[in-house]
C-alpha cells in the first residue's frame, strides 16, 4: 500500500483589491493634470518662437544710422562795408558857410626800443646820420666843400692833431672818435666798414682824410694793398688811387702812409697831386722823409698843401708822447700854427684825453687842418 504524502501547497498572493470604477478614474486624472499642464506650456513655448522668427525674417532689412558730420562753412574775410551817407545838395536859398579844414592831429615822437643788452654787444653801432654838406658856392673845391664848418674862436695859435691808421683797430679808432674835437681823422682805404665808421666820425664834429699807403724806404715794409710805388706806371697810379679814394666820402684830401720813397720820386708825385688838382683836393706831407719833393710840386700846381710838425708818438710811453704835445704848442707859438700827427695807441689817446679838454685854456685854438689851409692860403 502505498502511502501517499500530503505535497505542501504554496501560498497565493493577495490579489490586489479592485477599486470602484468612478474612484479609479478620479485618482487618474490626477495624475494626468500636471504632465498636460506642462506639455502645453512647452508647445506654447516652441509656437511664439517659431511666430518671432518667422516675422523677423520677413522684416525688410535696414541700413544701419548714419551720423552726419556737420563741417562748419570757411569764413572768408569780407572788407567792411562803409556805408557813406548821401550828400545834399547846397541849398541855394543860403550860402553855405566856409567851414575851415581841419588841422591833421600832430604826430606822435615814436621811442626808440632799446635793443637788448646781448643784442647790443654783438650788433655794430647804429650808422650816424649823415652831416648835411654846407652851403658853398658853384665851383668851390671839393676839399673846402667836405671841410668842417668852423670858426676860429680867437686869434691866438692854432694847434690840428691828426690821427693816422685810423680804421683797422676798431675799438681804438673808437676811442679816437669819442675824443672832444675837432680832430682831423686819417683812414686807411682797405679798411672794413668805412662808410658807417667815417660818418660816426663827421657825426662827433671830426674832418676826414684819406691815408693813402706809399712806398717806404725799406724793401721789407709793407705799406698795404694799393700803395703808390715807384715801379708802377702813371696808369696804373691813377687807378690805384682812385680805388682808394672810393672807399668812403666827405673827406678834404688825402695824406701819405709810409711813403718815404714814393715821396722822393717826382714823377710819381707829380702824377697823385695832378689827380688831386683835378678832383679840387689837398695834401697833406706827411714828412716821412726830408727829402720830400711834395710841396714843391703842390705848389707849382696850386694844389692846397701843408706839411707835418710834430710827430706825437715815435716814441710810444706816455711820457714821451706828453713831451710832443709840449713841443707842439711851442710850434704853434712860434709860427702861429702847429700840424701834429698822431697814431690810435693807447698811450696816444690817453694823453689826448687828458690834454685836449685844457688846450683852449692854454691860448690855443684846436682846429682842423682845412682851417690851417685857409689861414695860411685865404683865398683857398
């Protein structure tokens, strides 16, 4: 017999427990609210972008804003308009009255500016208004047309210093200038700027000459450039010395630089004072020699000459220079007259300064060398 075992049954799972219909779909629809909430908000979403984007590209394009650039109109300059006022006719009624014309306003001095003190330092001087030449008759000479209107102030001596070389030593030629005259003032013609420094001279109350280089004695001495030489051709003399007498005006005549051989040779002279004759000039003999052949041929020519006394500086200390002053007032004494020639060394010129100021007091008169010329030739 068989036995049969019982087989252990297994447990069956609770079934879920049915809800009523009505109930079911309530809870359903629950949970189906807010996922259809938020599918349509999506699409709404997607719709205004597809509408924007669809109206944006149909929008015709616009050019971008310009910004124009306002350029202010170029003023030209207008001259002012004047407006004149019509003029009425006289009325013939009245007689119009005489009105007196007016008197221009005075006109105002205008001042001077100073240059500044550097400018100043570096600049020439200013020019020297030029002298007006004095009133002299047709057919006067030209050494007493340029000679330098004066009058002797007493018939006592008369004393001319001149002053040769003058020109090339700038500041010392100055200092010349600048002492109380009249002094009769010899230039060098190759020396620079003489017009303006000849005027500064005529200016100060100075009379002009003309120091023409000569020849001298020793074959090793240079007179300068143009000097009248033995050796030169009467064509060529006259060419140099008019070259010489070119460099400035307003001078009386001439006299000799150096010269102590060209002064010996008479053709030679005899050539320069016929130039001279011919141009109404006078000379002045340096003396440089004894032997000198000038006046005798001025002279014989009628060209006005005088001759040198006193030279004042061979000897350049001040003493000896104080010596030759003494010993022109001697001269001046014994022959009524004194020419004495000078050089602008310093020493020179500081004895000039101290003796000039007392001459007059000493009972000389300080004349140029034209009034020396017309003492001793009246009639010119």
């Amino acid at each position: 017999m068989a036995s049969s075992k019982s087989k252990p049954s297994k447990p069956r799972r609770a079934r879920p427990r049915s809800l009523p219909r009505g109930v079911a779909l309530r809870a359903l629809g629950g949970r189906i609210r807010p996922v259809a909430l938020a599918a349509a908000a999506i699409a709404a979403t997607f719709g205004a972008g597809a509408i924007f984007g669809f109206v944006y590209r149909h929008e015709p394009e616009r050019p971008p804003a310009q910004v124009a650039t306002v350029r202010p109109a170029p003023v030209r300059p207008t001259a002012p308009r004047i407006e004149t006022p019509p003029v009425e006719p006289p009325r013939l009624s009245t007689p119009a009255e005489a009105v007196p014309p007016e008197s221009p306003p005075p006109a105002q001095a205008v001042k001077p500016v100073p240059a500044p003190a550097i400018l100043a330092s570096v600049l020439p001087p200013p020019m020297a208004p030029a002298v007006p030449p004095a009133q002299v008759a047709p057919g006067t000479p030209a050494w007493l047309k340029n000679a330098l209107p004066f009058t002797v102030p007493h018939s006592g001596p008369m004393i001319a210093i001149v002053i040769d070389d003058m020109g090339l030593d700038r500041k010392r030629s100055a200092r010349v200038v600048g002492l109380p005259g009249p002094l009769t003032l010899a230039w060098l013609p190759y020396a620079n700027d003489l017009p303006r420094q000849t005027r500064a001279a005529r200016a100060a109350g100075h009379e002009l000459m003309v120091h023409i280089p000569m020849e001298p004695q020793g074959g090793d001495i240079d007179p300068g450039p143009g000097a009248m030489t033995v050796s030169a051709g009467s064509g060529e003399l006259l060419r140099r010395l008019e070259q010489g007498l070119k460099a400035f005006d307003g001078y009386i005549g001439i006299n000799n630089h150096m010269g102590s051989r060209f002064t010996e040779d008479r053709p030679g002279m005899r050539t320069v004072l016929s130039e001279l004759h011919r141009r109404g000039l006078m000379f002045l003999d340096s003396r440089t020699t004894t032997r000198s052949v000038a006046s005798g041929i001025a002279r014989e020519l009628q060209v006005p000459t005088v001759g040198r006394d006193v030279f004042l500086d061979h000897d350049m200390s001040p003493a000896s220079v104080r010596a030759s002053l003494a010993k022109v007032e001697a001269v001046a004494r014994r022959q009524g007259y004194a020419v004495a020639i000078g050089h602008p060394h310093d020493a020179t010129v500081d004895a000039l300064a101290q003796w000039l100021p007392a001459v007059a007091a000493r009972g000389f008169a300080l004349v140029p060398v034209s009034a020396v010329l017309k003492h001793r030739q009246p009639n010119g």
